[in-house]
C-alpha cells in the first residue's frame, strides 16, 4: 500500500481541506485521519456505515485504594506533578497523573497502585472504503502511539494500493509517528511568514525521518510576494512544487455543506487536481 500523507506546519492552513479534495480525486478506498487531538477528516467525508470502536490505553495511572490508604501524605510529599489530593482516603487527579510511579514505590502501606487508563477511542469505518480515525481524551498523553495504532489499523483492515492520510499540524509526536513508513509527504503551506517559518521546520522533520517531500501552497493569491519567496525556498532545497491553489470562498460554502472543493466547480478544485497529478507522478 502506498501511503501519501499530508501535512501542515501549523493549524489553518488547508490540509484536511486538501487531504479530502485528494480523497474524492483518486478514489481512495483507504485513507486515516491522524490528527488524533482534533479529527474532523469526517466532516468532508460522509460515512455511511457505523464505526468499529475500540478503546485505547496509554500510561498507566496511579490509583488509591480508599480501604488500605491511612492518609500519611507520604505520597503528597512525593507526587512532583502535584497530582494527589489530601483527603480521607487520598485521591489521585488524572489529569495530573504522569504515571511515574513515585507514589506507588513510596506508599509504606502499598495503598498505592498504577492501573491502565483509557487514553482515547478508535474508530475503523469498513464502508465501500475503509476509515480509520481516533480522538485522543482532554488531558492525556501518548498521541504519538495513538498516532501509529490508527495507521496500524488501517494497514489491517484495507487491502487497497493507495491511501491517503491526513496528517496533525506542527512537528510533534504525532507527526512524527504519522511520518513512519509513508511513502510521500505533501506539505500544506500559506503564503505568511509564519507559514515559510513552519515550512522551514516541517521540512527538517520529514528529512529526519527519511521521507521525500514536496509542497503545495495554498490561497497563494493572497499575498503573492510571499508566495514567490516560499517557491525560492523550495527551488533552493530541492523541493518540488505540486501547484498552488487560489484563495477561494466556495472551498468555505463547501465545507459548511459537508462536500470537499473536488465536488463543486471551483477555481480552488483546478489549483488542487493540478496538485494531484503532479503528486501522481512523484509517487510513481
């Protein structure tokens, strides 16, 4: 299966509206959502079947037992993350919780222990096409690992040749994880200066992990000067440039409608075909 993913260095810029125009381009019969902290890949892509889902679990937590615990402190005085409230027994806040362990090995009583935690939730939709998404819960860690348990369980479910994924913004951990094992990463830039700045340092994180690049700049129109300077940047680190695609309001009449820019006539649907073959070529 080969895997096209695209990505963003920061928020805003258009990758999942260009991650679902591809999606509707080529007919993907395979393509995952990774943006584990905010997935909205299905809000362009209507499912029609329910979802297979499945709980997910990251660290372990800490855990009081009310019937054993004395309420010395000792693990109060420990706890670095000031996660344990006093109290008769003691109790542990899970938002706070790191799960070090400290309060389980200190605990002269063994009140203390760590138990798995729920992190998230999976979801595998088997349509006439399969989906594979999650959501990672307010406050917990392990994105990077949910990152590669939605990746994993679509390579399971789909026998497709193709798929696309939709990437997290920034170069953190799930970004990372979402850079493993694909075979080409379609960076989403805006002509800004925080966009050339994050262009710049998402660069460097796919080079990192050893994956071929190429960009597409989007709502170009909007500030052309900056445009050109990110189409230096590209010509002067080998970057291929897959296109760019104007600044265009029925990409947010789409959006409301829950369509993608492939499915309505648009200026924004020529500049992002015009990626999508260009992207064929790279991948071939």
């Amino acid at each position: 299966m080969k895997q096209l993913l695209i990505i963003s260095g920061k928020g805003g810029t258009g990758k999942t509206t260009v991650a679902a125009a591809f999606i509707r381009l080529a007919q993907a019969e395979a393509y995952a959502d990774c943006d584990v902290d905010a997935p909205n890949l299905q809000l362009a892509v209507e499912q029609t079947a329910a979802p297979e889902k499945s709980d997910f679990y990251g660290m372990d937590k800490a855990w009081i037992d009310p019937e054993v615990c004395t309420a010395c402190g000792m693990c109060q005085t420990a706890c670095t993350f000031h996660a344990i409230k006093a109290g008769e027994p003691y109790e542990i806040d899970p938002y706070l919780c790191e799960g070090c362990g400290v309060c389980e090995w200190i605990c002269p009583y063994s009140a203390v222990m760590m138990k798995p935690a729920i992190a998230g939730e999976t979801k595998v939709y088997r349509n006439q096409h399969v989906f594979s998404t999650a959501r990672l819960n307010m406050g917990s860690g392990n994105s990077g690992k949910l990152v590669t348990q939605v990746k994993k369980n679509l390579k399971d479910a789909a026998s497709a040749p193709f798929a696309v994924i939709d990437g997290s913004p920034g170069i953190g951990c799930p970004v990372i994880a979402s850079l493993s094992g694909v075979d080409l990463a379609l960076i989403v830039t805006e002509p800004s200066l925080s966009g050339l700045s994050d262009l710049e340092r998402i660069e460097k994180t796919a080079r990192g992990s050893g994956v071929e690049i190429a960009v597409c700049v989007n709502k170009y129109d909007i500030n052309p000067k900056m445009t050109e300077r990110i189409v230096q940047y590209c010509e002067k680190n080998s970057i291929p440039m897959v296109s760019s695609i104007p600044y265009d309001s029925a990409a947010i009449e789409a959006a409301n409608t829950g369509r993608s820019i492939a499915d309505i006539k648009c200026p924004a649907r020529a500049g992002v075909f015009d990626a999508f073959q260009q992207v064929q070529l790279l991948l071939e």
